[in-house]
C-alpha cells in the first residue's frame, strides 16, 4: 500500500515540492543523493538521503491540523535511524537559503555510516 502511496504523490506533487526536489535531485545538492517520496515502513517521506539517515519534510497548512499525527510519525521515522527536518512551505519559499543551510548542516552533523570510522587503505607492497 505505502509504495502505491509513494508513486501517487511523485505523480503529483505540490509546488514547493516540485521546487525542492529540483534543488536536491541528481546529486545537485552538494554531491547528496535523495530519493523523492520514499516509503520508509508505513510512511512515505517527501525527500530521504538514505546514505545520511535524514528526511526533509515539507509541510503545508494542513498539518496545523495533523500535529499529534506528524508527532507519531516523526517518532517512528527516529526509530528507524532517521533525523527529520520539517520546513513550512512558506519558509521554503521566503527563505530558501536558510531552508538549505539548515539541511546542509544536518547532513554535515550526520556523516554517512560507510564514511564514518572508515580505515584508511592498506600501504602497497613494500611500504609501512
């Protein structure tokens, strides 16, 4: 059902989502890969960077009316590894630079867990 769900939305999507997910598509944010109304479990996020474990919400009037449900589902989403950043359409679109600074030090304060620890390569033969 959720990646029904999914597919739905990435059909039609909002305004504001059509101009985030022109920024973050394509690696075009920063080298970043996200992935564009992903299920993860029984919801679907508006942009995930898997490899960083965050999730980037955008949220319209709607939700002043959904708050004990976005509550429930960002809980679920921390379960599962993720940090969640919700934005307001309106910031989206009166202050996008702050919107993209806030996601980039998310993702900065996030290292990918293939990264982070990594040891570095073994010296060739003959050296070390």
């Amino acid at each position: 059902m959720t990646y029904r769900n999914a597919a739905g939305y990435r059909k039609e999507p909002t305004d504001p989502e059509r101009l985030m997910w022109g920024i973050l598509r394509d690696r075009r944010f920063a080298g970043y890969k996200f992935r564009r109304q992903h299920p993860v479990g029984r919801y679907v996020s508006d942009f995930a960077c898997i490899r960083h474990r965050l999730i980037v919400e955008l949220d319209g009037g709607q939700h002043v009316e959904q708050t004990r449900y976005d509550e429930a589902r960002d809980a679920y989403l921390r379960k599962q590894g993720f940090v969640v950043l919700r934005f307001w359409n309106l910031d989206l679109l009166k202050n996008r630079e702050g919107v993209l600074e806030t996601i980039l030090a998310a993702l900065a304060a996030n290292p990918s867990p293939g990264r982070a620890g990594a040891r570095p390569p073994s010296p060739q033969r003959g050296e070390g």
